[in-house]
C-alpha cells in the first residue's frame, strides 16, 4: 500500500521529467532544421517563381485566372515577405475591381488588411473593414472576415492604455468571435481553433485546450497551422509541456518557411530566463534573421533589444568567471595583511563612532536652539496677549464698577428712562470691533510679514489685502488664530462670534485657492517669522 502511495505522489514528477527529456530532443531537431532552412525557403521560392511565371504568361483578357494565380502568390508570400504579400494583395483588388466582383473585392480588401495589420496599420486596417458590407460575402469569406475583425480588436486593445477602451476593444473582438465561429464549417480548422479561442477568452482554459490537442491530433492541419496551434497551446500550459509544444511551432514554422513568427523569439527569451544564454543566442539570431527576411521593423528593434541584454548577460558571465580567479588572488593577499586591516577597521570604527556622537550632538543642538526660538517666540506671544488682555480686562471692570454704581443710583431714584439710556450706551458692535482692532494690530507687531507671506501663496486676483480702514480682516484673522496655534473650528467660531460651518469653508475656500497643497498652506502658515527681537516688537 505504501509503495502504491509513492508511486502516486512521484507519478506527476516523472511525467514532468519525461517532457523535459521530450523538449531537449525537440531542441535538438530544432537546431537541425534551423541548419536545413535553406532548403525550406529554396522549395519555397521555387514554387513562388513557377507561380510568378504562370502569372506573367496568363492571358490579359482572363482575369478570373489571374485573380487565382495573384491569390496564390499572396498565400505563399502573406508569412514569407511582407512587401511582395502587400504588393499582390494591391493587385488582387485591381483585379477584382476590374472583374466588377464586389464579393472578390471585399475579400482582397480582407487579404490587404490581414496583411497591414501584421505590420501594426490599424488605421488601415479599421478603414478597409469599415468598407465591407458583410452581407455580400459568402459564408467561406464571411470566417475570414470576422476573424480579421476579432484578431484587430484583440491587438487593438493590447496597445490601448486606458481601461475602458481596452473593455470596449476586448467586447468588439469577442462580438466577432462569435461571428466567425458561427459561419465555420463543422469539424472544419476554423470550427476547432475559434471553439477554442472563444473557450479561452471566457476564462475556460482548460476545456480550450482540449480543442486544441484534437486539432494536433488530427489530421486537418498544414504545417503552417500545426506551428500557430502549438504556439497558442503552449499560451494555456506551464513547465515542460509549454516549451515542449513551443520548440514545435518553432520547427513547423521553419519547415513551412514561416517567417512572421513569435515562436522561435518566444522560445529564445524562456531559454535566456533559464540561464541557457548559447542556445538563447543561436534561437534570438535566427529570430532575427526571420523578421529581417519578412520586413517586421517593429520585430526586429525588439529582438536586437533582447539581443542586447543577452551579450550584457554573456559579458557579465565571463567578468563573474575573471572575478573568481581575482577573488582567489585577493583572498591570498587578505590573509598577508589581515592583522593591518583589523587595526584599520578598529582605528576606522573608532573615528566612525565618534563622527556619529558629534553628529548627534550637532543634530540635538539645532534641535535645542529650534526648541529655544520657539520657547522664546510662545513668551513673546504669551507677553504681549497677557499684557493686553489685563489691560483690557482692567479696564471693563473699571467701566463695569461705573455702571453698576450708576445703575444702583438711577434704581433706588427709580429714574428707567436715565437706566434704560444707560444700557443704550453700551455698543457692543464696537466693543467687538476694539477688540478685534487690538488683537490684529499686535499680532502684526509679532508677525509683521504675516499678510505679505499669506499672499504670496495666492494668486494675484485671489490675494486678499485688509481695506483702508481694516488691520486684518476676517479671512486673515481666521489663519491668525492658526498660526498662534488655535486650529479648532469651534474654538475659532467661539473668538470671532460666527458659525463652524462659516469658519470651516473660509479656510476651505482659501485652501482651494492656494498656489501650494491645501494642507501645505496651513504648514506654510505656521511658518511665518515671529518678530526677530524683543525690541522690535516693541517699535
């Protein structure tokens, strides 16, 4: 019973090893056809010349054949070399414009952008689908037609950066999708790959790639496809079989002559993470030598990046292996001269230490001498508002003392009218105003640059200035209170005998205004200068 256990718990680890042996064989015939691709690509143009000639030697007068051999031509060049697919794509839609065939026109415009989309000619690609008019193809043409549409949006929304485009790119390639799987023919290529695509874009991996071990099972598949079926297999797994099912799309890609192709790039980069930099190289190389062959400039600025950053790889290997034998070298000397290196780190150590303490004890000085101004300037403050409100205070209990004796008199001489007069004198309103006067006008005596400071954080048409007959105003007086350290709403509300809600948007309006961040501006507020000296505050 235990052995059935070990057997069951190594089973997933021998196959895992079983398809790494698999991917290093399949490496190896990789490099063996990577050898043999001249022959490939000789077979290749072999055919496209008996092509090109039966396409020069066709009568003028029978467009019908020259449309099958331009299409031919078109087929053999669409993954070979883009300028001679884009060329014969041209030619197609002269062709079937000059048959006065709407369906063949539609189907050259899709051949065209198929091919200009390759190159990343979106706009292009989006006006030619925009000409046709869907209805007028046949259901064989209709399959090209939605897959072209499905495979733009799906690129489209690869390049867009904000999220809602992507969302919308993604819904339209999916609308597509759909389409394209519904004219399909049943058991047919396209049946299977778009089943399985539609699988994959709705998160159902795995029943996707089901789908696509029965097309590498069958026996419906060109090179060509077999290569992109294995490419976007490899896309769904992990580990062996990934690079398993990649090296294959590599390999058909070379025996079909495939040239646009992300295979073999692809596989490149996965051996260049595993620290494989020799065959990394030789697949990166030949990646670029495709997309060169092809025309992809956009490919090949990408390749010689990676190409790059490999030869900064291989470079930094062979520094690591000089370095060693220089790590062997300096470890001798280490051992020779150990005893003055120890009595150089104690003596560095030693000075080390004692630059922290002095630079301790400089940090706790400024703090001090911080802590000192600020001490100063709160006894100043303190000072200034004590004296004046004794004095304030002295004086109404001195005027109170009057009235009460006044008052006293005018009752027991029960004179009302006289008493009613008396409390008439009494103005609040200005009594208010006095006060608010003598507060601004020593608070400017301690913070003379506070309205120049609060104004330089606002723009001129915000700045706010006191009028002709004002010290400070209420805006001011509000961020006055602030900057001698009354920060609460209710307790400013309560000084100045208005409402929170009226405190609270007058300093989130000024905020809103500021040149700096609202809560900046406060921090700059509480750094306006106190008076530099006790003598002038006093002038």
């Amino acid at each position: 019973m235990k052995l059935f256990l070990w057997l069951i718990f190594l089973l997933p680890y021998s196959s895992q090893a079983v398809l790494a042996n698999e991917a290093d064989s399949l490496l190896t015939v990789l490099k063996s056809e990577i050898s043999r691709k001249q022959i490939y690509d000789d077979q290749k143009q072999h055919q496209i010349e008996i092509l090109k000639r039966r396409f020069a030697t066709s009568k003028p007068g029978n467009l019908n054949a020259q449309y099958q051999l331009c299409n031919q031509l078109y087929e053999e060049y669409k993954d070979f070399v883009f300028d001679s697919a884009h060329v014969y794509a041209e030619k197609l839609l002269v062709i079937s414009e000059r048959l006065h065939s709407v369906p063949k026109q539609y189907e050259s415009r899709i051949k065209l952008s198929t091919i200009q989309l390759s190159w990343g000619m979106f706009k292009e690609t989006f006006d030619n689908i925009r000409q046709i008019d869907v209805r007028m193809l046949p259901d064989s043409i209709k399959v090209h037609f939605y897959e072209l549409k499905s495979i733009a949006y799906t690129d489209l929304s690869l390049y867009n950066t904000d999220r809602f485009y992507v969302e919308e790119s993604r819904a339209a390639s999916a609308i597509a999708l759909d389409s394209a799987l519904m004219y399909s023919k049943p058991e047919s290529y396209e049946k299977y790959r778009h089943t399985a695509e539609k699988l994959n874009f709705s998160g159902r991996t795995d029943e996707a790639a089901q789908y696509y071990r029965k097309l590498l099972q069958s026996n419906l598949l060109s090179a060509h496809q077999r290569a992109m079926v294995s490419n976007d297999l490899s896309n769904l797994l992990e580990g062996p079989e990934a690079i398993k099912l990649i090296i294959e799309a590599a390999i058909y890609d070379i025996r079909s002559s495939t040239k646009e192709t992300l295979a073999i790039y692809t596989l490149g980069n996965i051996l260049f993470n595993d620290g494989k930099l020799a065959d990394a190289e030789l697949l990166l190389k030949e990646a670029l030598e495709q997309a060169k062959f092809y025309g992809n400039r956009l490919h090949v600025r990408e390749i010689i990046a990676a190409l790059t950053t490999l030869s900064g790889q291989k470079l930094i290997r062979s520094e690591t292996a000089k370095n060693k034998m220089l790590s062997f070298l300096i470890i001798i000397l280490v051992v020779a001269i150990t005893a003055v290196v120890i009595i150089s780190l104690q003596v560095y150590n030693r000075l080390k230490e004692v630059k922290k303490q002095e630079l301790k004890v400089k940090l706790q000085n400024r703090y001090l001498d911080t802590i000192n101004k600020r001490l100063v300037e709160d006894t100043h403050i303190k000072e200034e508002y004590i004296g004046y409100f004794f004095d304030l205070i002295s004086t109404y209990i001195i005027r109170l003392e009057k009235i009460k004796r006044n008052t006293e008199r005018k009752v027991k001489a029960k004179n009302y009218e006289e008493l009613i007069q008396v409390a008439n004198e009494i103005d609040i309103k200005q009594e208010r105003h006095n006060l608010f006067y003598t507060f601004d006008s020593i608070f400017l005596k301690l913070f003379p640059n506070f309205i120049i400071r609060f104004n330089s954080m606002l723009k001129v048409e915000d700045q706010i200035w006191p009028k002709h007959n004002e010290v400070l105003n209420t805006n001011l007086r509000i961020f006055a209170l602030l900057r001698l350290g009354v920060k609460d709403n209710q307790t400013i509300a309560n000084i100045l005998e208005s409402s929170v809600s009226t405190i609270y948007t007058y300093r989130k309006r000024i905020k809103a205004k500021a040149l700096v961040n609202g809560d900046d501006f406060e921090l700059k507020i509480m750094e306006v200068q106190f008076a530099d000296n006790f003598e002038e505050i006093v002038q």
